[in-house]
C-alpha cells in the first residue's frame, strides 16, 4: 500500500522523520509492503515543494544541508514552489497530513486549523503536535470519524515509546486505575543534574544545548509541558477531556540544589511527576515535583529519560521507560503511526 504524505513543519521531527523514511526505504516495502511517496513538504522558514510524482528525499536533504531551506531543491518539471499549509493540505494528492509544527500551549494554532482541515477534507492526521490533540482531540477524533478516516498521534507523549499505542493494545482489558510518569525529559535532566551538583540555570543551559527543551523553556520547567501531556493521556487512556485549569500544575523552577542534595543524602529523590488518578470525583490530573523513595520505579530515572507507571486492575503496575524526545525517536514515532494507518491496526 502506498500513503502520499505531506509533512506541514519541517525541523527536527520533520527531517528525521524523512531521514528514516530513506533509510528504511527497501525494508519497509519489504516487511510491510508499505510504500511511502511524500508529495509535499510546507514549512514557514524554509519553503515548501509540492509534486504529485513525490519528492526526491535525497534532494529535499541535500538541498537542506546546502542552504539550510528548500530553495536549492531541482527545478524538476511538475514541481510546485510556495504553497502555503493550508494549500497544501486542500490541493495536493496527500492522502495523510503529517503534522509537525511546532507546539503552541494556548490555542494549539496553527495546528489545530491544519488538523482540522486536512479531517474535513478526508485526509488522515499524524501528528507530534500536543497543542491540537491536548485541547480538542475528541472534536478532531469526531471529525476523523464522520471523514471515514484516522488521527494517530503517539509521538505527543513520550516520543518514539509506545505509551498510547500500548494502553490500547497489550494492555487492553484492564481497567486503568491511574498513571504517574516522568513525562518532561529537560525537568528531569535539570533535576538529575542539580544532583550531581549543577546549579538549575547551568543544567537548563545544558538542556537547551542538547536540544531536550522547548522553544521557550518555561514550558518544561513550570510543568507545562508535562500537564499537556496530562490532558492528552486523560482522552487517551481514560476518555476523558480535562481542562488545562483543572490539571494542577507546579514546575521545578523553585527547587534548589540544596533541596535536591539534602534529599538525595536522606535516600531520596526529587521529580516532576504527572499523574492521573481516578477518583470518587472524577479523575485527577497533577503535575508537582515530589520527593520519591528509592524503591520507586520512577526514583532511578535519570537525564532526558521519560517513564510511565500504569496501574491496571488485572496486569498491575506495568513502568515503560525510554525516550521522551529527539529527532530519531520523535520521527520513529511518525513512522508507526504511518504503519498502523497501512496495516489498518490501531
Ligand atoms: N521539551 C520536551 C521535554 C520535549 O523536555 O520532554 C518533548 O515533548
């Protein structure tokens, strides 16, 4: 089967999503007779391409290596300069949108339209973007639904680790009683510095270097970013719409490495822990750092790592841990969603 895709946002999630599809070009057509041809690529800093034949992959990353944008792509014939977003997902052949723009945590814009469009239109959404599917992912699953078509989004949280896919899949018959996870992997890398006996704004420099935090990093360390990914396990996992103002949040900001060495000599360690929980009121959804005994699962996650505690009624506690960001992961995360689409599987 062949998806003709156009990828909306071209960074890093975009472009190691592209570099994967290149290199595992024969192995996916050969595994899963899966063919990927990306007719379209838009983003608003480095141009956009449209042919209805596909891109040649090479060429978009040569070009890319070149100039640092699309503009040294070859003048092939067919090919289409300058379409914005939205004209791509109305007039191009893609079948799937691929939507990798950046997070924004108040309006989810302009993901949230780009989603929207491209399911009204009939075409399938695979995103990475938390905005649209935190606040509106039943809107846009209803969407999908009266289109006749899907909106996978497993690289919202936890990057490439199946959390979402694994809740509906293997772990599908329990009753989910809650979760707890480390789900902000520069919160935790600052911690796990602070430590090791970094000061907070050097190890958030570090993050930053090492690409971990967001564009404007109060995301991560005011807890933003983890109570996003709250709200979208609350619909995930649970079915549940919360609001953002109903997932209390605290960051790290006011943690001292004082605070953070006093509780490590007492044999404990400090995280930010999102959590879901249901109660006789509802479910729960809080993001806080807590001091966390060693025994803990999530105790002994360390630097970016993410982890992700389930508690079932039959399986028990069931911790996932691994990658919560990076340019391979969050663009692996892209490829499985694709292959559910093709292999028609959840
Ligand atoms: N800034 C995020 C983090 C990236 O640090 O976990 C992945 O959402």
């Amino acid at each position: 089967m062949t998806l003709r895709l156009a990828i909306l946002g071209f960074g890093t999630v975009g472009q190691g999503f592209v570099e994967i599809l290149l290199r595992k070009r024969e192995f996916l057509a050969r595994e899963f007779g899966a063919v990927f041809s990306v007719v379209a690529i838009a983003d608003l800093a480095k141009g956009s391409l449209y042919h209805p034949d596909g891109l040649d992959l090479g060429a978009v990353l040569n070009a890319l290596k070149t100039t640092g944008d699309l503009s040294h792509y070859p003048d092939v014939p067919g090919l289409v300069r300058g379409l914005d977003s939205l004209a791509t997902i109305r007039t191009t052949t893609a079948d799937t949108i691929i939507e990798a723009t950046f997070t924004n945590v108040e309006d989810g814009q302009p993901g949230l339209d780009h989603c929207r469009e491209a399911l009204t239109l009939g075409k399938n959404v695979v995103t990475t973007n938390k905005g649209p599917i935190a606040l509106k992912l039943q809107e846009l699953q209803s969407l999908a639904h009266q289109s006749g078509v899907r909106i996978l989004y497993e690289g919202t949280v936890m990057s490439g680790t199946p959390v979402i896919r694994l809740a509906a899949t293997a772990l599908a018959g329990n009753r989910i009683e809650g979760v707890r996870g480390i789900l902000n992997g520069t919160s935790n890398y600052i911690l796990t510095r602070m430590q090791e006996g970094s000061t907070f704004r050097d190890a958030l420099a570090e993050a930053q270097k090492l690409g971990y935090a967001e564009a404007d990093p109060t995301n991560d360390v005011d807890g933003y970013d983890a109570q996003y990914k709250v709200m979208i396990l609350a619909q995930a996992l649970f079915g549940a719409e919360i609001l953002r103002q109903d997932v209390a949040c605290t960051g790290i900001r006011s943690i001292t490495r004082e605070a953070v060495q006093e509780a490590l000599r007492e044999g404990g360690r400090y995280k930010l822990v999102a959590s879901l929980e249901r109660t006789v009121d509802g479910l729960r959804g809080r993001v806080q750092p807590e001091i966390l005994p060693e025994e803990d699962p999530l105790a002994g996650i360390s630097g970016a790592t993410n982890a992700l505690t389930f508690r079932g009624d039959l399986s028990g506690s069931v911790t996932v841990v691994g990658a919560g960001a990076g340019r391979v992961e969050t663009g692996y995360a892209l490829l499985a969603d694709c292959l559910s689409l093709i292999r028609g599987q959840i």
